[in-house]
C-alpha cells in the first residue's frame, strides 16, 4: 500500500470522524438522558410513589446489577452480530423499556423496569468503544473516545432543563409531569435504533462512503496500528476475569462508579437541599453549569493525555481534584462556594475517564479488549449501584446534614480510587505504539 501525504491522511481521518463520531456522540447522549432522568423525575415522582431516600437509591442501582449481569454476554453477542445490528437492538429495545417506565403505579414496578433497562443497555458503550477501534489508529483514540464521552456531560446539560421543563408544562391527559418526561425521552433510543440500522457501517471494507484507496490505506494502517504494540498479552474470557490487572482496574473503576454517579443521580436533590427556593425548573438550570465545565475539561485533559503519550498520571490527578473538592464542598454552608466546588469535582470526575480506559491498552492486546474492558466496565458499573443506595441511606439518616455526609462519604471513595491509581504499575509504551486506548475490541 503506497503512503499518502500527510494531508491526503489527514482528510481520510476527518472524513470518518465526521461520519461516525458525531452520530454515535448522538446514541450516547439519548442513552445517558434515560439512563439518568430519573434522577429528576425524583423531583416529584418520590412523593407521588411514596419513595423514601433508600428506596430512590435502590432505584437508581438496581439499573447496574442488570448492567452487570449481561455486559459481558452482550459484547460477545456483537462479536457474533456486528455492532450495526446489535448496537440498534439494545437502541430498540432500552427504548421501549424506558418508555413503559411512565407507567409505573408502585416502586416494585419501577424496581423491575429499571433492571430491565439495565439488562437492556449492557454492552452498549463497551460496543461503542469497540466500535471506534475498528475506524481508529491509536494515536487518534483517547481524544476519539473523548468525544464520544463528553456525550456523558452533555447530555446532563441537555437533560437537565429539558427534563425540568417537561415535569413543569407537560401535564396531557392528567398525567404528572414526570410521567411524561419519562415517556417523551424513551421515544428517540427507539427512533434512532433504527436509524441506528440503516446508517451505521461495521467495517471500513463496508463502507460505501469510501473510495477503494481509502479503504485500503485505512486498513493497512490499522493492520500496522496492530502490529506496532507489543508485550501484550492475549486473554479468553475466563482468563480475563481471573487476571489481577483486569480486576485492579475493575476495582478502580467500581470506587470511581460509586462517586461519579452518586453525584449524577442524586444532584438534583443536592442542589435542592441547598437552595430550598428553586423551582423544579431552575434546580435544572443550575444543574447545567457543573456539566458544561466538565465537558470542556474532559476534551481539554484527554488532548494532554494524547500529547504527553501519559496515562496513569492523567487518571490520578483528576480524582485527586475530585477528591478534595468534594471534602470541601461537604463542609461549606454557603449554596454558591458549595456548587462551585461540586462543579469542580465534575470536571474531575469526567477528566478521568479517557485515560483510565487508555490503560488497559498497555498490556492487553486488541483482541482482548472487547472482554476484558467489558469486564472492567460490568464490574465497576456495580459502583453505580452502591454509590447511589449509600447515598440515599446516608440521607436517610444524616438528621439534617444529609447532603453534607453525601458529599463526604463521596469524597472518600475517590480518594480510595485515587491511592489505587497511583500505586498502579504500569508501563507507558513506546511513542509508536503508544495512545492506544481501548483496543480492537474495547469497551467503557
């Protein structure tokens, strides 16, 4: 294969990025709205249902242990399918779930739906991942991913006052506000499954978008890409379950999970509790802020990331950011110094993760890393079962200091995560192999 110019290169990478990155940045953004909304809806669906904090908390969970229980089952079922196909279920079918949760009449029902979702979304954004490393080089990766990522926080600063204003103005049929939030945001993972279906390409060989040159000289690459990394070690499915690293890893991710969604579900209430004034709609305006910083921090960190050829430090330092912001916000009386540090503990919290999903890279090979990243992802997605019930437990019995002991008991886990990242041993690869974060079959 002949090698192009650096600007004909250049241009090929933009092509794809522009094709892929943006639609799959959109599949994020609806999965995280129904995924998290619930954490609004809590603004008046507790007092409808009669949920106490706890309860909430394991609402908010439960969607994990379904996550947990078919991450890995679903990643390999990509593998068999193709993520054109299998990427539009899961759209399809977490749509149709998280529609149906308008309907709910008791907690129990919610309980069951909320798992469903979770059994329903397993291995979407480990398939995701997977997916860009079929289209992406190495060195391209870690901000690729990034900008698949910042869906997360763009979706809260989308969410946010999109779900607040539906709970306020839509009330049809003499349904509650909340119900159709819920109903409203399930609609598009649906509609966009199918789209899902007609527009996504598997592979570069498949792309019709692509002239025979392109196709050649981007599989080369990603062939070359390949072979360039080594000391790498190649993992079945139950050798990735038993390895230490893998399961460090997963550990880490499992503490960071506990606090970063803790966060994410329970701010609405927490900027509640801090500001006994604000409407439901303005609780989702100021919910906006913290996230459009993270985004921005998240984007900026990653390209330090990719430019330092660095990843353990790059996954530390935010956590320690997080850490003691955290710690002082629980700490402060004063609504506005509070929410500023919280926004601060954000941008951490979202910094960390292109680096971290850099490092198994560093000793597992592309082939792996669909399983073993799942893995990691699945077990350390259990944190978001933990983190959240803890938090409602805590608030259950924090005799009015609640969200402080929250914020607290949060900043502890991250500093656990923190003295585990640090501790790490790892390797940076050589420039040339370097900036691989994910793998050819790589995940969350």
């Amino acid at each position: 294969m002949k090698q192009l110019a650096a600007t004909q290169e250049k241009a090929i990478v933009r092509k794809i990025t522009m094709r892929i990155v943006p639609f799959v940045f959109l599949l994020y953004i609806i999965s995280y709205l129904d995924r998290a909304n619930i954490g609004y809806a809590a603004l008046q669906m507790n007092a409808e249902l009669a949920l106490s904090s706890e309860a909430f908390g394991f609402i908010s969970g439960i969607f994990f242990i379904g996550y947990f229980l078919f991450e890995v089952p679903s990643n390999v079922m990509m593998n068999k399918y193709g993520p054109r196909v299998w990427i539009a279920r899961i759209l399809v079918s977490w749509g149709v779930l998280a529609a149906l949760s308008a309907f709910v009449q008791t907690p129990t029902h919610l309980y069951i739906l909320r798992f469903l979702l979770g059994v329903a979304e397993a291995g979407f954004f480990p398939g995701i991942i997977v997916y860009l490393t079929y289209w992406f080089r190495s060195k391209e990766l870690a901000t690729t991913v990034a900008l698949f990522t910042a869906a997360i926080p763009v979706s809260y600063i989308i969410g946010a006052p999109l779900s607040t204003w539906i709970m306020d103005n839509i009330h049809w049929l003499g349904w509650s506000g909340w119900r159709w939030m819920l109903f409203l945001e399930g609609v598009p993972a649906i509609i966009f499954g199918v789209v899902c279906y007609l527009r996504l390409t598997d592979r570069p060989k498949d792309a019709d978008w692509l002239s025979q040159e392109e196709k050649d000289w981007l599989e080369s690459e990603l062939a070359r890409d390949r072979s360039s990394r080594k000391n790498v070690k190649h993992l079945s499915i139950a050798q990735a379950i038993r390895n230490g690293k893998v399961l460090y890893l997963a550990f880490i991710y499992f503490v960071y999970q506990c606090g970063s969604l803790g966060i994410g579900y329970w701010m609405p209430q927490i900027i509640k509790g801090l500001s006994k004034s604000l409407t439901t709609s303005e609780i989702g305006l100021v919910a906006m802020v913290p996230y459009i910083v993270a985004t921005l921090a998240m984007i900026v960190w990653s390209k330090s990331s990719d430019l330092r050829n660095e990843r353990k430090f790059h996954t530390a330092i935010p956590l320690a950011v997080s850490t003691s912001a955290l710690a002082c916000a629980g700490a402060i009386d004063s609504p506005v110094v509070a929410m500023a540090l919280i926004t601060v503990a954000l941008a951490g919290l979202y910094s960390f993760k292109s680096p971290f999903w850099a490092l198994p890279t560093l000793f597992l090979s592309r082939e792996t890393a669909s399983v073993s990243i799942a893995v990691i992802n699945s077990i350390g997605n259990l944190g978001g079962f933990v983190g959240p019930y803890m938090i409602g437990v805590i608030k259950s019995n924090g005799a009015g200091q609640g969200a402080a002991s929250a914020l607290s008991f949060l900043s502890g886990l991250l500093l656990l995560a923190f003295l585990m990242t640090v501790f790490m041993r790892v390797h940076n690869p050589e420039p040339a192999a370097a900036n691989a974060p994910l793998g050819e079959g790589s995940s969350n």
